[in-house]
C-alpha cells in the first residue's frame, strides 16, 4: 500500500507564500517523477509543477518565476514553494508520484487526497 499525504495549504492574501509538503510512505521500491497538480471545480486538473525521473522539471507557464518544486529522495519527500501568489491560484493542490511498490512490477501513478490553497484579500 502507498500513501500519499500532503500539507501546508492554507489561506494567504495575493502577494503571499505557502509551502506545501507530500510524503510518500508505505510499500514503496522506487519513484519515479513526482509532481504538483491543481484542480479548480469544473475545470480540468492541471500541472503545476514536476520532476522527471532524470531530474529536470516542467512547470505551467502561470507558475514560472513564482513557484518552485523541490524533493528530497532519502525521504520520499517533494515539496512546492509558492511566492507571489495570485488569486487564481486559488485550488485544491495535489501531489502525485509515479511509484514501483513492492507489490508491483511496473511503475504506478499515486494521488494525495488534496490540499486547499486560498488566495484571497
């Protein structure tokens, strides 16, 4: 079994920071990439941020220069740090991992349940 647990959402006013956190825990072999997604109601979910196996990253040019995705592989940890934020980066931020358990023979993608982030004044 793999979980994936995020925190650190929150509501802050334009201008603000947030650092959201994801700790991946369980029957875990190997991650593969690791990311950030976003979901508004009635709208697509969307990429936020990640990073690749070869450890290069891809962000959503909304977030280029404002936000930054991290990860500390000892820890099964990654992490979204988010500056200047804006109101419509208001959404329920999820992170994601592309995961080979020990139960597994091919790499799986895994969800958190979802954090709020409110920008708002």
């Amino acid at each position: 079994q793999v979980r994936l647990v995020e925190s650190g959402g929150g509501s802050v006013q334009p201008g603000g920071t947030l650092r959201l956190s994801c700790e991946a825990s369980g029957t875990i072999r190997s991650i593969h990439t690791v990311g950030w997604y976003r979901q508004v109601p009635g709208m697509e979910r969307e990429l936020v941020a990640k990073i690749n196996g070869d450890r290069t990253t891809n962000y959503a040019d909304s977030v280029k220069g404002r936000f930054t995705i991290s990860r500390d592989e000892a820890n099964n940890m990654h992490y979204l740090q988010m500056n200047s934020l804006k109101p419509e980066d208001t959404a329920v931020y999820l992170c994601y991992g592309l995961i080979l358990s020990r139960n597994n023979f091919a790499f799986s993608p895994y969800w958190g349940q979802g954090t709020q982030v409110t920008v708002s004044s």
